[in-house]
C-alpha cells in the first residue's frame, strides 16, 4: 500500500498528473513525468511515479504475440528533410463507413510532417498533396514507402522522377523495412485512433489535425531526448 510522504506538499503536481493521464489515458508514467518536467513542476521521475502509483493510473499493456526475428537496424539520416517515410492507416467513423489515413514522417526529427484523411486516396492526389507539403518545406531526398498501388504507380513514378526524390521500396512483407513509419503508426492509432469516435470525415480530419499539433509540438520523445519532435528539428537546423 503506497503512502503518501509526510512533509511535502503534492497536491498541484498530483492534481496536473491526473488531468493529464485523464486527457492522454494511453500515456505511461514515464511520457507523462517528461511533460510535467517541460511544465516545470517536477524534476525527479520516483516522485511522478510514486503519486502516480497511489493515484491508479497505471496504463494496462496489451499482450501481443512474441515473434523471434533477426533484427537488421535501419540507419539514421544525419539531418531534417533528408528521408522521410510514408504509409497508410485505416479507421471507420460511427456509422461505420472506412476511411484512410496517409501519413508523412521525418525519419530524422520524428515529426508527422503531413497526414491526409479521406475515404480513397489515389497516387495522383498523393502527389497534389506532396507539392502542398513542398510550399511549406523542403521536400526529401528520399522517401521509404511500401508496395501499394497507390505508391507504384505512374503517376508517383514520373512525379519523383520530376523532383528528383528517390522512392525507395521496402521488400514485400517486411513492415520493419519502414520501421519509423510504423513507430508513428502505432503511437497514432494508440492514442488517437482507438480513443475517438468520428462523426464524420470532417471530425476525423479535425480531431487527427489536433493529435497531431499535439504530436508535433508537446508530446516528449524519448529517442530525442525527450523533446517534442517539431522543437527537436527547429534546434536541429
């Protein structure tokens, strides 16, 4: 039975844990002690972990299956907009209709550098929304991506061709071949997807525009130091 330490005075710091392990359930302790210690509340991880040990709100781990396969590490790029690695995700909304989500990554600062949300996404309009991107930054060297339809086909070929980017293709079922992307995918569909309910198209696209502001610039990121993606690459540059 963990008891509260006499003499020191938790009461904020236990009330933001709570409001924050409420607004983000899917978060560990860990997550959460980075985001209270950017906040300026706390600096040392027992004491997160001992209110958040007294308050319940250890997360319950899903068991998945154990599967022993060698493990090839992927290189590193050493800057921003060097590779960047795509993929696809699906959902449903309420009334049951399936819809796709297209999502960008930065395989450097980690940061979701676009997601696109709508029921059928082709190669032509992953194109128009990959010359969207290029107004706001640099587009990549390279991007890894899988053997989709929508990502073989002419109208990606000739538009890598035209931009000078090197579309490089993952080996059939070899998911760890792009294994930042599916990183992301399962942070996304963790705590995003599976904690929503969309009314409509129109809501999914305004609730994962909203996770993914939160993504970018406040969720920490342990393999950065634990900053957020998007401060991670603005300090890189």
């Amino acid at each position: 039975m963990w008891k509260p330490l006499k003499g020191r005075n938790d009461a904020g710091l236990r009330s933001r844990l709570k409001q924050l392990a409420e607004r983000y359930p899917r978060y560990g302790y860990p997550t959460l002690h980075d985001m209270l210690r950017i906040e300026g509340l706390v600096r040392n991880p027992k004491r997160t972990y001992r209110i958040y040990r007294e308050e319940g709100l250890q997360v319950r781990r899903k068991r998945r299956k154990k599967l022993t396969r060698p493990r090839v590490p992927m290189a590193v790029p050493t800057r921003v907009n060097e590779r960047w690695s795509v993929d696809f995700v699906s959902d449903q909304l309420a009334n049951g209709r399936r819809f796709r989500v297209f999502n960008v990554v930065d395989d450097f600062s980690r940061e979701c550098v676009a997601q696109v949300v709508d029921f059928s996404i082709s190669g032509l309009r992953l194109t128009r929304e990959l010359d969207r991107i290029s107004e706001r930054r640099p587009l990549p060297d390279k991007i890894v991506c899988d053997n989709g339809p929508e990502l073989t086909c002419k109208a990606m070929f000739f538009w890598a061709k035209k931009r000078g980017i090197k579309l490089h293709f993952i080996q059939p079922g070899k998911p760890t071949q792009n294994a930042f992307v599916e990183s992301f995918n399962g942070k996304f569909r963790d705590y995003c997807l599976d904690l929503n309910w969309f009314a409509g198209i129109d809501d999914a696209r305004s609730t994962i525009n909203h996770w993914r502001k939160h993504y970018n610039h406040v969720r920490p990121h342990r393999s950065l130091g634990r900053k957020p993606p998007a401060v991670f690459a603005e300090e890189a540059a």
